[in-house]
C-alpha cells in the first residue's frame, strides 16, 4: 500500500498524565500496524486521495489524545476504525456541500489495494491482470454507492470485522447492518456484473 499518512505531528499531541511514556510507546507502535487499513477506509468513505490521508492523521491524534481510554487487550484496529468513522462523520457533516456521497471523480490511482483477496501469490500471469482489474473496478463501483451503503461492505467484506463490530464502529444496530451491507452487496453486484457474470 502507497500510504503516504505523516506522523510527523505526533510528539506535540498533549497527553493524559496517567498515560506514562512507556505506555505510549507501546501504544503507538501497535496503532502504526493499522495505518494501511485505516487510508483504505478513509479512503472508501471521503473518495479524495488527501482527504483520507486528513482522516487517518486525524484518527492517529485523536487516538493518542484519547490513550487512556483505549483498554489493552481489546481491538485496537476496530477502536482506531470508530475514531476515523466518527471523524469523517463530523467533517462530512460540517462540509457536505464539498463531499457529494455519490462522486466517482477519483480513478483508482497504482499501488493503491482497494480489495484485498485471498488468492495465492503465486498465481498465475493472466490470473494477477484479472485479479488486479477487477480490484480496479470494484474501487470504482464502490466509490458510486453511497456511503451507508459502501461503508458496511468496507468493515465486514474488505476489513474482516463481525458484524457486531461494524455495528459499533459505525454506531448504528447490528440490524441495519445487516441490512445495508445486503443492499451494498446488491448495488455492488449490479455494477459488477460486467465482470462477474449473472443476471
């Protein structure tokens, strides 16, 4: 992944004094294992190259203002998910008029992983050109649903979280969850079916 997140700004985040150095530092390090996951969300929901890059240093000050909450041993990845999903709510609420839930402007750009499939490494020539343009084309089908729509398929089919998970990153019942993803994956198919075949 071509992530290209700073974290330049990081030393000047105030912590908690309850939070000692250590503790930060062991922190920290286990939040920079989700950067790539964290610009694929973003990247998912605000459709705009910087604009995700925005989110993601976002989440990771957010995150280290907010240490102590953070209870070891639970799912940092879903955790730092919450925190992006929330921020990204708040800005696209404060900037609606600028982020229309429905723009597919932005191409899938190279080095880039929109989809993450199980397939071996060692495929085939032929098998890794169709399995790298239908990555392409699942970013594009993706970036015209709207988001209530893409971002279940984000959580669950592209990031492996439960249901119930998803359900809290996204601060909504595990019901409608369900049910949006359902309609996603319709939506998702529909403009797929070029590619994936049936009716």
């Amino acid at each position: 992944m071509d992530t290209v997140v700073s974290l330049r700004y990081y030393p000047a985040v105030s912590l908690k004094k309850r939070v000692n150095a250590k503790e930060i530092q062991q922190l920290t390090a286990e939040m920079l294992q989700h950067v790539d996951h964290l610009y694929r969300v973003a990247f998912h929901l605000a459709k705009d190259r910087d604009r995700a890059n925005d989110c993601v240093q976002e989440t990771y000050l957010r995150a280290l203002n907010a240490a102590e909450q953070f209870k070891s041993g639970t799912n940092m990845k879903a955790w730092l998910t919450k925190i992006l999903h929330n921020f990204f709510i708040d800005s696209y609420n404060r900037f609606k008029r600028i982020v229309p839930i429905d723009s597919s402007s932005e191409e899938p750009k190279a080095g880039l992983i929109y989809w993450e499939g199980s397939g071996s490494t060692e495929a085939q020539p032929e098998m890794q050109m169709l399995q790298s343009e239908l990555s392409g084309k699942i970013s594009e089908a993706l970036q015209k649903l709207p988001v209530e729509f893409s971002a279940p398929i984000v959580l669950v089919d592209m990031s492996d979280f439960s249901y119930a998970e998803a359900a809290d990153i996204l601060s909504c019942p595990v019901g409608t969850v369900r049910s949006r993803l359902s309609r996603g994956r319709r939506l998702l198919h529909k403009q797929l079916r070029e590619y994936v075949g049936g009716k």
